[in-house]
C-alpha cells in the first residue's frame, strides 16, 4: 500500500501503515480511508451507551462476550468513511497479538451502518442508538482464522456471504457504494479483554475501486474532519472526548490550543485549553457550542479543523394555549390549541395518542380533559401524557346507562364564571337547567326519557376581557343518541 501523506502542505509521510486512535464512541468515529493499512486497537469499558439496550440485545452478528457483566460495547473502536467513487469496497479486519510472540487473544466481530447522507444533515448515531436502522453488513471472527472482514478472507480464500448465525463463514459481501455516501464500522472485541490490555487489529481495505485507485476509492479528505461530524447530543449524556490526534499530523504535533464558539456565531468566546500536552478534550453536557482546535506541528505546520456540538434536554411542556373555546374566544366549535415548549429541540406533538406531528397547532380539539405528549425528534426523550383542560360542549350524549356519555355537560363549565345552561326541546320548551355543580342533563324530563333528537341549550356566562368582566351567550345545539 502506498503511504499516508499529511494534509495540508505538509511533506511527511508515514511509513507502511498509518496507526490510529481509537474511539468507542459513535459520535466521534475516526475518520480512515484506503490508502494504508491502519493499525489500532479496541478499548473502553462499555460507558458509552451507542446501543439502546432496552432494543437491542444483539444486532446483527454482535454478541456480548463471554463475561456475563459486560456489554456489546465493553471493547470496541467507531470508525467512519465516505466513498470517494462510485464501485466496490470490502475490508480486512486482522487479529494482532498484544506483543510480539504473544497469541492472539481478541476475537473480533463487527458491524457496518449506512449509507447515510451528509448532506441531509442525518443525525447518524441516534439512528443507531435508538435502533432505528440496522446494520447492513454483520459478521465475526471465529478460532480458526484471524480474519474477518467484507469480501474475500485472505487466509482461507473464502468468499463473503450474507451472515448466518453458526455459520463459520467470517466474511460477509462486498459492499457496492456511490460516492458520497457515509458508512460507520463498528468494531468489537467479542472475547471482553480478559487481560485489560487493548487488543490491537490492523484493518485492510479492499474491493475493485482499492484495487483501481486506493488513493480515491475512498474521500481521504475526510481525515480533514478528524473531529468528525457535527453532533447532536442530550443533556446527561456522557462526556465527548475530542482528538487531535486523529489529524494528518499523526503523533508530530508540537502544540495544540482549543476554543469555542458558544453562540456559534463566529466570534471564539474562550480559549479553552492550550500546551504540547493538551491533545484531548473533554466536552461535558449542556456545553452546546462550535469548538475549534488549532494544531501546531513539529515541521511548522498548522492544522485547524472544528466541530458543532449541540445538546438538548428533555422536552419540557411551557403550556399548553387554548386558542379557541368558551373561555378564550367567541369561537365555540372548533376548539384550537397550541402546544408551547420550553427548549430549543426539534420537537413532535401527540395528542390524545394519536400521530405525531411537527406543528404544535392542533384544531378541532374535542371539549374537557385531553392529553399530550411531546417528543424530542433528537432521540433526547418523550414526555408523559399531559393533560389540559378545553371547555366546551360535546356534540352528542347517549343515555343508555352503559357508563359512558351518559350525562350532558358543558365540559369545563367549573371554569367558567357564573355559568348556567338551559336545555330546551326544539319547541323551545325549557327541560333542564344547569350550573357548575350538576352532574349534567341525563336525558329525561318529569322521569320519563326524552327521545332521540336535537336539543338546544343557552349557555350565559360571564368573562374578563382587559380586566372587564363581560357577559356572554351562547346558543348551539347538540343531538341525544339512544
């Protein structure tokens, strides 16, 4: 394979292979591409939370370990790419010993996600956090062989095939790509790491358009973004450790200064962190802003590269504003409302449990207690059902001593000021009056049941306007079902 030459001008090269860092986390995979061999490793603890685990038990091929305690992610690596051309791509993923003679401890397995549009600006590791989408290639290492991988394994020769459980086949199929399409590798260490040490791999590229052009199968220049793609975290959620050493500087870098944006309006609000030795950082929740780092290498060389970072908390309900009913307007049918959030997110409404949608507006809301839910569109949570309260009147009533709708009521009438209602046949015969503290109509009239018709009501009441009490009619009909 041909070496790695550095971004911007710089003139070193490494050597053979390239050696990367390692990320377990989605959020900030490394960015690779096919013009060397990479050398890295698996580590972590299992903190980060890439997976659901109340959806996803396994995915794919990916398995917990064999250590009861531990999960899918207990040592594992992110990884990402972006097809440079149209054609085919597969990969070699080879076990390595910790140290040289050692055996090879680490079995791996792993999974690819995509492709995923950049430019749509999809929220990629909440998709497969919440196990929205799946996997599309999934496949592990066995004893037999060190390698496992898209493609063809080099050792055995063997072809990729769709993965089955039980198999023994380690490869899975090529993958046929379109330039600009994104893809994530996850990769995991399906032995737990008995020892504690980071198990080391070496991932290979392959397929036609290596095999035509390894310099632009793949977009180098997305080592450019060695702080990876924007993200879009939750309040709470675990730290976001940013790299400079995954730039084209490798490990030549002399110094290393961060700032942030806060407002992302370009102007750099603080330096945050600035030495030889500062070539990680930490950003915490609800820290939201554009962070910058500036690297500056052993040949002179500078390197700039930032990252938006964007956290929203969990929905939270303002109020709910009733547009339209017997309090809020002279409109009585339909009854509107609008759902306020406090927070910045992209939120999604539910009433009643019904669909969700994206306008908090809702029209022709039924009368008296409904119910809605909120939905942060992020990943960042789901309210309980809220109730609000609109007070009108409903349209029918069915008095046929099953328990439901069996009284007639303004609903919400004890928020009215001073009210009572009149309920008239269509004669205009008076049948029943009521107030704030009567049940509602049941129906009858002297004890005999009235029949299945229209009835009428009136409706006075009294409402501030601008710190005026006015009085208020309100004349409609509504049907009596039996």
């Amino acid at each position: 394979m041909r070496t790695l030459l550095l971004a911007t001008s710089l003139t070193l090269a490494t050597i053979g292979t390239t050696l990367a860092q390692s990320s377990g986390d989605c959020r900030t995979a490394i960015p690779v591409c096919a013009d060397a061999p990479i050398e890295s490793f698996v580590n972590g603890s299992g903190d980060i939370d890439d997976f659901d685990p109340e959806t996803v038990r396994e995915t794919g091929c990916l398995e917990k370990g064999s250590v009861s305690s531990a999960n899918i992610e207990n040592a594992t690596s992110w990884y990402v790419f972006r097809a440079g051309t149209d054609g085919q791509i597969g990969f070699d993923i080879e076990a390595l010993p910790v140290n040289t003679g050692d055996p090879v401890t680490a079995e791996f397995d792993f999974a690819v996600y995509g492709p995923f549009d950049q430019t749509l600006g999809d929220n990629f590791c909440t998709q497969i956090g919440g196990a929205t989408v799946e996997p599309i290639r999934c496949n592990y290492e066995v004893n037999t062989t060190p390698f496992t991988g898209l493609g063809v394994n080099p050792q055995s020769g063997q072809e990729g095939a769709p993965n089955v459980t039980g198999s023994q086949n380690t490869y899975d199929e090529y993958l046929d790509v379109i330039a600009g399409e994104v893809y994530y590798l996850f990769i995991n260490n399906f032995n737990t790491n008995f020892n504690g040490d980071p198990e080391p791999f070496r991932l290979t590229f392959t397929g036609s358009s290596v095999d035509e052009d390894q310099n632009t199968a793949l977009d180098c220049t997305l080592r450019d973004e060695f702080l990876g793609f924007d993200i879009v975290a939750c309040e709470g959620d675990p730290d976001i450790v940013l790299s400079a050493q995954n730039s084209p500087a490798g490990p030549n870098i002399s110094s290393v200064t961060w700032e942030v944006d806060s407002d992302d309006d370009g102007t750099r609000d603080a330096v945050l962190a600035s030495g030889p030795g500062e070539t990680e950082y930490t950003v915490t929740s609800p820290n939201s802003g554009r962070y910058h780092v500036t690297i500056l290498t052993t040949f002179g060389e500078t390197i700039t590269d930032d990252i938006l970072i964007t956290f929203y908390g969990v929905p939270q309900l303002n109020e709910v504003v009733v547009i339209d009913d017997f309090i809020n307007s002279d409109q009585t049918d339909p009854y509107n409302i609008r759902i306020d959030v406090l927070g910045d997110g992209e939120y999604e409404y539910a009433i009643n449990n019904g669909e969700f949608q994206d306008d908090p507006t809702f029209l022709d809301v039924p009368p008296g207690i409904n119910t809605v839910i909120i939905n942060d569109k992020n990943g960042c949570g789901t309210t309980e059902p809220i109730e609000f309260l609109v007070v009108g009147f409903p349209k029918f009533f069915t008095p046929n001593g099953d328990a439901f709708n069996n009284f007639w009521q303004v609903k919400g009438i004890e928020e009215l000021i001073n009210p009572s209602v009149y309920i008239f046949d269509r004669y205009g015969k008076l049948l029943k009056q009521l107030d704030e503290t009567s049940t509602g109509w049941d129906g009858t009239f002297n004890g005999r049941d009235m029949p299945s018709s229209d009835y009428w009501f009136r409706l006075d009441y009294e409402r501030n306007e601008q710190d005026l009490v006015v009085a208020k009619t309100v004349r409609r009909h509504f049907s009596l079902k039996r």
